[in-house]
C-alpha cells in the first residue's frame, strides 16, 4: 500500500526537475538526493551512527550502527512483555523502499544486521 501511495506521490514531488538533472548531471544529483536522504533520516538516527561510503559518484554504500530504533523497540518490546522482533519493521522497508527509489532510477539493496542495516545504492 505504502508503494501505492510513493507511486502518485512522486512525480508531483520531483517531476520534470528530476528528469532534467538526471539528464544533465546524473552523478550530481545522485549526491543531492544521498545527501538529502542522510539529512532527513538524522530524525531518528543520530548522524555518529551513520556510515557513508562513496564507491563512485553513482554508488554509495550506507551503514546504520546502533540503530535507536530498534534498540527503543527492543526495549518496548521488553517492558511490554511481548516476544516482538523490532526487524519485522526493517523487513517491511526492505520490501517497499527498494520498489519506491525504483521510480527515481536508483537501485537499492538493502541487508539487515545485528544492531542496524546496510543499503547500497546505486543510479541506473
């Protein structure tokens, strides 16, 4: 559902400017949009626990250690008593986020770990 919505989303979102971007200087707005995705995702991941790896100016390998997320909803989990893994909701992202960053013509491949993710993505 969440793809659904992605989907009808973007092309108000970015439309005709990320089109012409990607035509111009694709290895350029690749880095903005990397960048834009490490500042909006500092929300709820603290930046000391974000690895950034340039591969080349279209790949980028991403690591998040330590992720708050799942270790408040280890803790959630705990007191509440229920047998719950928080990585079902990283299992979730892994299945739509890798379709949504399709639509912008990034191939994305995402790893779970023991204390947070990896991704690497790459412009097609």
């Amino acid at each position: 559902m969440m793809f659904k919505v992605w989907k009808k989303i973007l092309p108000g979102y970015m439309g005709v400017a990320l089109q012409v971007m990607k035509t111009i200087a694709p290895g350029r707005m690749f880095k903005k949009m990397v960048d834009a995705f490490i500042s909006f995702s500092q929300v709820t991941v603290p930046l000391s626990n974000l690895e950034v790896t340039w591969v080349s100016d279209r790949e980028v390998a991403m690591r998040t250690k330590n992720c708050p997320m799942l270790v408040r909803g280890k803790e959630l989990a705990k007191k509440a008593g229920l047998d719950i893994d928080p990585k079902e909701i990283c299992k979730n992202e892994q299945t739509y986020m890798p379709k949504m960053l399709a639509e912008w013509g990034l191939d994305i491949t995402m790893k779970l770990e023991e204390n947070g993710c990896q991704m690497i993505g790459k412009l097609k």
